[in-house]
RNA sequence: GCCGGCGUAGCUCAGAGGUAGAGCAACGGUUUCGUAAACCGUAGGCCGAGGGUUCGAAUCCCCCCGCCGGCUCCA
C-alpha cells in the first residue's frame, strides 16, 4: 500500500520500523520521490544532512537548554555539536535515535528560506555558535538561508530531502569531544555521529565492513600472530618487537639497505643523544620543543630557566647531527650529492591521546637520510627518491597511497626568502610532474624550513597516515654552518633534502600487517613454511626437510606436537604461514612433501629439492605470493 | 592535551557489597591419525596501581596509570 505526501508525490510506506526490510521496489520508490534531477550522491548527502537536522531537533526537545553547533553530512553519514549542561550517555544515545525515527514517521517536510541577517539575529538569540556564523556570514551577504521542519529551525544553505520520510536507514553510532570550529582554545562539544546509506543493506554492508576491518587491525593481528607488544610499566608509545615482528622488520631494513646502498647512499651512526644547544642552532628548540622529551641536565638544581644549552636531548630528528658530521670535513661540490643514511630511534614526546597502536609511538625508527646538493641538483635528485618510493612500495604491492605537496601558508613560522621557497617549490612540483604522480597541493603545511612533498595512506579504520616524505631544506644547512667548494673556487651552502621511504619502520609494519590482513608474502612471513607429520614415524624426515630448507636460509619450523594432522593444519593458517608441507609415509617413502598453500590450495607432493628451489626463489625475488 | 567509554586468567568475556567463574589457549597423559578443532586431566588471578568509605570492596568514592573512539596536534 501506498500513501502521498501533501504535494501529491507518491511517498512509500514507512521503511524505517526496525526490522522491516525495505522491498527493491520500495526503496527504489523512497529514493526516487521528490528527487527531481538530483543525481545518488548528491541526494544522499541530503539525506544525511537532514538527518543531522532530525538529531538536533529532538536533541533539543530533550535538552531544550542546548546550545547547537553545527551539522554537516560526512562520507558514512552526518554528525551534530552539541553544547548540553550534562554528557550524553549511551542510553541517551537510544533514546535519541528512538525520537528520531518518530520525527522521520511523521513526515514533516523541509522548507527552506532566505530571511534577513537582522531576523535570523533575532530568530537564533539564544543560539551563541549560530550568532558566531551570523557574524562571519554577515561579511558577505545581508540575507543567510534558513530550514524548518517540525518545531525546528536551523541556520543552513539548504540541501535537503523534501520531508523526512526520504531520510534512508540510519543508526546513532557514538558521541564524542569535538572543540567548536576545530580550535582547541574554544569550548569542547558533544558531537553525535550517526551513519546512514541509501538502503538497509547498504547500512549493513557499512557495519559488516567495519567489523571486518577491525578483524585485520593491526593492534589485534599483532597481539594475535605474537608480533609485537606493550607494557603498561615499559611506557605507552614504546611499542616492543616480539621474534616474529623482529623479522619483519629486518626484512623491511634489510630491503631499504639494499636500494639505498644501490643508489649511492652511505650509512652512519649518531647514537640516540645531543645538546641542546645543536637543536638551538637548528631552530628546533624554538620550533618543536612540545615534541621533544624533557631536558637531561647533568645537574638539574643549578640549571636556570629555559637554560637548556648544555643539557642533553634524546634526538627527535637526525637532521642537525647530520649537519654536524657533514661539517667534519670540507666537501666540494664534486662530492654532491652526498647522502647519509641512518636507521637510528628517535624520540617524540607525542600527546598520551594520539598514540595508537605501531602507527603513532613515542619511540620510532626512521630510514632517515639526508642528502646535500647544490642547488642545480635539487629536481635530478628529488626524481631519484620518487623512483625509490615507487620501486619500495611496488615491492610490497601497495599502490594505494597518494601525495600531498605541502606549501607555505600565512603565519610568521616560515623561513623568510621568497626566492628560496620560489625554487624549492617549483623543483618539487616540476619532479612530482615530471614523474607523473598526482598529489595535492596544501598551503600552509610546509616545515619551517622548506616545503616537502609527503605520501600518505589510509589504515584499514579508514586513518590517513603518512609514510614517505621528501622535504627541501632552506635555512639549516645556513644555520649549522654547513658549506661545500663550488667549481668557482667559492664557499656555498648547500641545498639537504630530508627524506624518509618507509617513513617509520614502526608505522609502516602497522600499515603492512593490515594491508597483508597479516597473511605476509613469504619473504617478510616469519615462518615461511611448517612440516606437518602425520604420525610420529614420520618425524625424522620431517626434521630432514626442515634443516636443509633451513640450509637454504629459508625460516621453516617443524610442528611435532602430539595433535592431529588436521589440527596443526588449522594451527598453521591461523599463523598464517605461507606453505604447510605435509609428510606421511608416502612422502617419506618418495623423499618428499605434500605442499599445501596458504589459500588452501593442495600442490601434491613435490620432491624437496623442487620446494626448496621454488621457496627460495619467491624469497629471493620478494614476490607477493603466495596470496 | 581535551571529551566520552573501558581495564577481571595469555585471549574473548560473565560476576555489580558477603568463599573469584566459563570457553579457547597453555601444560601433563592417552591417542599416531592424509589437508581448518581427538580424548582425559592439571595448572593458571595483588579483579590495572595507590588511597578512602564499610564489620566486609573486583563491586561504592577519590586520584594516578594504561587502552579504545573522537577532537586537536603531527619537524
């Protein structure tokens, strides 16, 4: 049965009692009302949006002392601000979500309006953050757009849906702080999120995705494969490399060694500690000292105020000590470019409420390099370092990451020699170009010594993260003395590139067990393959085929506990090893294994000299398999 | 750092003022098995730390620490 809306349009029956399963038809019909030429994502948009303003109407029924912020739709649904005298409680949360969908069955429609300033004034005086956007807005127009449904009015340009019951399946998901206008110096609200789609099933499918995801999260897989762990009395942010994750990420250096040490790269070492005074110089006492760890003063109690010249800091960067051991010899510019690297732990003081899991720790390892050049090599040797990240994260098979070329902004942190910045800038966008790689422009994100152009991907709760970084370096090769002998005879200041490939090998191995969902390829698997006898008769050759794959320095473990062939089996995809190689009498007998692969799949018996040669040419050539 | 939620066995969780529980994992024994879970048994806990209320606290209160979600930040 079918009802109409006061205008005449055919409106379906209500879809949102719970439970009911909307029919195809049906939900064709519900999106299909009232949209004129609007096209799906535009319209769902709107549904969000009005839902945020359904959120807010009966958030105020409820608190009719509520102040309200703002409510936009996001890209799983929409959200509200709230400022209410006490916090929402999960029960609250229910109890919302209940009025809301008796708002959406009444059907109340949206009409939207354009009043003047000097009546929304009015309209919103007991509204603060609406007379805050009343100011703002009042720069540009003297009419602001209005929508009511309901009881409810709210200060808004439009897109809406034309009355509730287009409003498609929703669920109020959590609440949580968010500072008004994204300031942290301004009051802190209550923010609603709810997530809403076109259709149940959709709403479902978003809701099964996120449990799947949290399935491969890295802080779950890590606990679960025995990776890595955290120790309340160790410290939050330190995370701790059990054997397993141990190899992982020797994998992951030993392979960055490799392509850097091909490029021309030349590793050193400078040790976890420097003065204070270096990181004066730098410009980074100034800049970032809320990052770095406190000061370690030899003699605490005679140390004035802000003295921390001589005192000792745990390195929050390489950069300056770089610069020191650069300025240990004279250099000439047919030294350049001249690049170190050093994979040495830094040390941040970030807040206790950003760490999270290996993505963002206090205790980090960077495959950090600096590189001095002249000026003429910064586009030649900015197109050497994308090749790197291109070549790196092939070899791992990810190519779902994206580039952001951050630029000066506004603000007085900034270097100031616009000819400096004119250069550095054009090189980076002139290599990002000619490389072809799309990225993004940002003003305003640069370092305070240069611009830099930053790789970033999502984790799998949908958190960008950023990984690579190539930045140009303006002020602290001037700053730290740093010099070479051009080919004039005369002293320059060389141009450094800071860059990073992996970023931290701490991000990066959360970032790869969740892109593997921890099913490694079997060069970066800590187990690579498990001998599985059947009986116990079966042992000796079991051993056999574990030493010499071992011989071939292959990582193979032998599971000779009394279970099951079966349950090791079960054991063995849970660790997700790579390849199980089962041996009964017929393998003994025919100096073999039976080879199964991770995806389950039954290769037969294969004689061990053919699984050794095929094992270690997948390690060798790091190749994503098996899948 | 801020707002909110949460800390009970290695893991997932139950217990909500009155003797600390289950499943899985672990360990021991039996079993020797052909591609995702054999059977029996044993052990495992300062209920995150400290302080308070109470005759009595895993449970109520305070304060730390840690974790989770979000905000802010991220050289």
């Amino acid at each position: 049965m079918r009802g109409a809306s006061a205008d005449g349009r055919r409106m379906a029956d209500d879809p949102y009692d719970s439970g009911a399963v909307l029919e195809a038809e049906d939900a064709a019909a519900v999106a299909a009302a009232g949209r004129g030429d609007v096209d799906d994502a535009d319209w769902l948009q709107r549904m969000r949006h009005s839902a945020a303003h359904v959120l807010a109407q009966v958030v105020l029924q409820m608190f009719p002392e509520g102040k309200i912020g703002i409510g936009p739709p996001i890209d799983t649904g929409f959200y509200y601000d709230f400022d209410l005298p006490r916090p929402l409680t999960p029960e609250d949360l229910s109890e919302i979500q209940k009025r809301m969908r008796k708002e959406i069955r009444r059907n109340h429609r949206f009409v939207w309006d354009e009043i003047p300033l000097a009546e929304a004034r009015e309209r919103f005086d007991d509204q603060p953050f609406k007379q805050e956007l009343l100011d703002q807005f009042s720069a540009d127009s003297d009419h602001v757009g209005i929508c009511t449904h309901a009881e409810f009015t709210d200060l808004c340009r439009g897109g809406h849906v034309e009355s509730t019951k287009q409003i498609g399946p929703f669920r109020l998901t959590n609440v949580a702080g968010a500072y008004w206008r994204g300031d942290e110096k301004r009051p802190q609200l209550q923010r609603v999120y709810g997530a809403l789609f076109p259709t149940r099933e959709e709403l479902d499918a978003h809701f099964a995705r996120l449990e799947e995801a949290q399935r491969r999260d890295h802080r779950r897989l890590g606990r679960e494969l025995e990776l890595f762990a955290f120790s309340e009395l160790v410290g939050a942010g330190v995370p701790l490399l059990l054997p397993d994750g141990a190899i992982i990420r020797q994998e992951m250096e030993r392979l960055i060694r490799e392509l850097q040490d091909e490029r021309g790269y030349r590793e050193v070492w400078t040790g976890h500690l420097a003065r204070g005074e270096l990181f004066r110089r730098s410009g980074h006492l100034d800049n970032y000292s809320d990052v770095m760890f406190p000061a370690m003063h030899e003699h605490p109690d005679e140390v004035d105020a802000g003295d921390d010249g001589d005192a000792y800091f745990l390195k929050p960067m390489n950069c300056p000590v770089h610069m020191m051991l650069y300025n240990n010899s004279l250099h000439s510019y047919r030294e350049l470019p001249l690049r170190y690297a050093e994979y040495t732990t830094l040390y941040r003081y970030e807040k206790s409420g950003q760490l999270s899991g290996l993505t963002r720790v206090r205790s980090l390892t960077q495959d950090d390099c600096h590189i001095f050049i002249t000026p003429e090599q910064i586009s030649d040797e900015v197109a050497r370092v994308l090749e790197l990240v291109q070549t790196l994260f092939s070899t791992y098979g990810m190519p779902n990451f994206r580039y952001e070329l951050s630029l000066p902004g506004e603000g007085g942190k900034y270097v100031d020699d616009a000819e400096a910045w004119r250069t550095a800038v054009s090189a980076l966008r002139g290599a990002l170009d000619e490389a072809e790689i799309d990225y993004v422009e940002q003003e305003g994100e640069a370092a305070f010594y240069g611009p830099k152009a930053d790789l970033f991907v999502s984790d799998v709760m949908g958190r960008e993260w950023q990984l690579s970084t190539i930045q140009l370096d303006l002020i602290q090769p001037a700053r730290l003395g740093c010099v070479y002998v051009a080919d004039d005879g005369e002293r320059r200041t060389p141009v450094v590139i800071h860059r990073a490939i992996h970023g931290s090998f701490e991000r990066f191995l959360g970032i790869l067990i969740e892109h593997y969902a921890g099913a490694f390829p079997l060069w970066l698997a800590p187990t690579q393959a498990r001998c599985i006898p059947i009986a116990d008769r079966h042992l000796d050759w079991a051993h056999t085929v574990a030493a010499e794959l071992r011989q071939a320095g292959l990582r193979v473990d032998v599971d000779d506990g009394n279970e099951r062939m079966q349950a090791k089996i079960r054991n063995g995809q849970r660790r997700k090893i790579p390849y199980m190689l089962v041996i009964g009498d017929r393998e003994v007998e025919s100096q073999s294994a039976a080879v199964r692969v991770r995806n389950g799949e039954d290769l037969g018996a294969m004689p061990l000299a053919e699984i050794r040669s095929m094992l270690s040419e997948q390690y060798r050539s790091r190749a994503n398999q098996p899948s």
